[in-house]
C-alpha cells in the first residue's frame, strides 16, 4: 500500500474532533491536538502534509500554529464556527470550513488542498 497522506486535526472539541478524525481515518493518516502547544509540538517533529485549524483554541488562535504549519511547509486549512471570522479567512487565501460543515465538504476541501499542495511540491 502507497503511504498515506498525514493529517493534522487541531480542535479542541472532542465531539468534532471525534467525527472529523473518523471521517478522515478511511483515506488519511490522522494526528490530532487540542491546543497550540500540542499543535506546534506535532508540526515539529512530525512529517504533516495538511493542517485542519480550529481558529478558536484554549491556549490561542488557530492563527499562532497555521504560522508554524506554513514556516515547516503544511498546507493550512482554517475552520471556525463564527460567521464573523470569513471576512478574515477569505482575504487569508487559505481555503477554509465553516462550522458546522458537511463531511463531504471536508473531504473534497481536505483533497483539494492536497491536490494544490502537491503541485508545488514532491514530498
């Protein structure tokens, strides 16, 4: 079997989480974190190819570990439950999901920016 693409899901509620890493789990090797300092400690010392980013985080914004993602090369992909955040996350150019956000969606979003990444690059 190809090795599969490595995800990292950053949201720290564990209902979410559970649905969107058992979503993922099928096609993609998953890592999870609750805070920013886990997040960063993962994207580190782990080979991630793709980030899912809450933008709300106990310890944090999302944005503090879509900066580290983007400095060790992870694609960034934001998502929020407040509909006053797009207007930040359209002019971030990051592609994005909001909460709450169809499981189809996340998957062809997670694919997409893949596909995009791996355009650029030959990791």
């Amino acid at each position: 079997m190809a090795s599969r693409f490595h995800v990292l899901v950053v949201e720290d509620e564990p209902l979410v989480l559970d649905v969107i890493q058992a979503t993922l789990e099928d096609s993609y090797r998953v890592s999870s974190a609750g805070t920013v300092e886990e997040a960063n400690a993962i994207l580190r010392t782990s080979n991630i190819d793709v980030a899912l980013i809450d933008n709300v985080l106990p310890d944090g914004r999302g944005a503090e570990v879509a900066i580290v993602a983007e400095e060790v090369g992870v694609m960034v992909i934001k998502m929020t439950g407040y509909s006053s955040e797009s207007v930040d996350q359209d002019a971030s150019g990051r592609p994005h999901l909001f909460k709450p956000f169809a499981l189809n969606t996340l998957l062809s979003t997670v694919e997409s920016a893949l596909h995009a990444e791996n355009q650029y690059t030959s990791r």
